[in-house]
C-alpha cells in the first residue's frame, strides 16, 4: 500500500512560483502560461525592481491565507520572510474553463522590520 502524498494547493503553488520571480530566481517570462490578463503586465514591471531579492537569507514563504470569493476565483495573502524582514504579497487566481490555474493579479506591501 502506498502512502498518500498531499497535491500542493494551486495558492501555495502559486505563492512559491511569483516569489522566485520576484526575487530573481527565475525569468519573468517563466509566468507567461501562469497569467492572464493584465496580471503578466503588472508582474513584468514588479520584477524589473526585484522587490524581494535579498542579500543574505533567501526569501520564503512564511504563512498563506486565502480568502474564496465566488467558486472558480481565489484571492491569496502571503507573508514573504528574509531574515527579521517581512513583505507582503497578494495575489488572485481564477480557474479558466480547461480547469488551470492562473493569477489574474498581483500586488507587494511595503518592507518592514520583523517582529521578534
């Protein structure tokens, strides 16, 4: 008998996928079949600044809230943690009729100093 292995939710998916592009990891271009809308648009210009590359520690996802305003539709809140600092990051996903996943929208908070 094998032992069940949990899938990755499409928000942790996600989340994970738009920090490596965030913090230089990967090209933004790795998000092109991810996107739709003026979300890939808004993720090329968030990526020029690399927002969330750091020196040091490597960013991570810290924590994930979700928030399910219609079916088909997620609106995702995510701590991004990189040593004592925090950032914050939303997005939203909505799934297409072929049942895919894709971020329709993103946005980062501000730096700031983490609480200890």
């Amino acid at each position: 008998m094998r032992p069940v292995v949990p899938q990755p939710q499409p928000t942790d998916r996600f989340a994970e996928l738009l920090l490596a592009v965030l913090s230089g990891q990967r090209p933004v271009h790795a998000m092109l079949r991810h996107t739709a809308g003026r979300a890939y648009d808004d993720l090329v210009r968030l990526a020029e600044r690399v927002p969330l590359r750091t020196r040091g520690a490597r960013p991570v996802v810290r924590d994930i809230g979700w928030f399910e305003p219609r079916e088909g539709a997620i609106e995702v809140f995510a701590r991004i943690g990189a040593g004592d600092r925090l950032r914050a990051m939303a997005f939203r996903l909505e799934q297409g009729r072929d049942l895919r996943w894709r971020c329709t929208a993103v946005e980062l908070g501000g730096p700031r100093a983490g609480i200890r």
